[in-house]
C-alpha cells in the first residue's frame, strides 16, 4: 500500500479540483462517492482534506485526502473473510 501511495503522490498534483478525482484516479475513487462519504458521520472524510476555491469549486488537498483514504481502505484478504 505503500508504494501505491507514493506513486499517487508522484502522478496527482498536489492540489486538484474535486471533480477530477474519477479521471485522476482511473474512476478507482469517484467524486460522486467522496461526496456522500462528506456527509456522512460514520465514515466523515476531515474537512483539512478539502480547501474552497470561490463560493462553489472544491479543491482536494492530495497528501491529506489519500492519507485518509489509505488509512480507511480494506484489504481484498480482509474483506472475503
């Protein structure tokens, strides 16, 4: 998990506009998804991960957003059991 880490860190800038998550990340994380999982108190995704740009654009702050994302994700061994 590590290595896949980095490499994201390598390939997505470090800043990006929100709805580029699916195109950014092979449709593997959707803007759609992330955006019910903000709403959510169970599985909130911190606020620190998402800056505003204006009134309405949201940007994903990179290192934050998948540090959590990593931090939260199953393994595909785990999740059979």
């Amino acid at each position: 998990m590590d290595e896949l880490l980095e490499q994201l860190k390598k390939e997505i800038p470090a800043m990006f506009a929100a709805t580029e998550v699916d195109k950014l990340t092979g449709n593997a994380i959707r803007w759609r998804t992330v955006q019910n999982m903000r709403c959510k108190k169970k599985l909130a995704i911190p606020p620190e991960c998402f800056l505003f740009s204006g009134k309405r654009k949201v940007l994903i702050v990179r290192d934050l957003f998948f540090e959590w994302w990593f931090a939260n994700m199953i393994s595909a061994e785990v999740a059979e059991c």
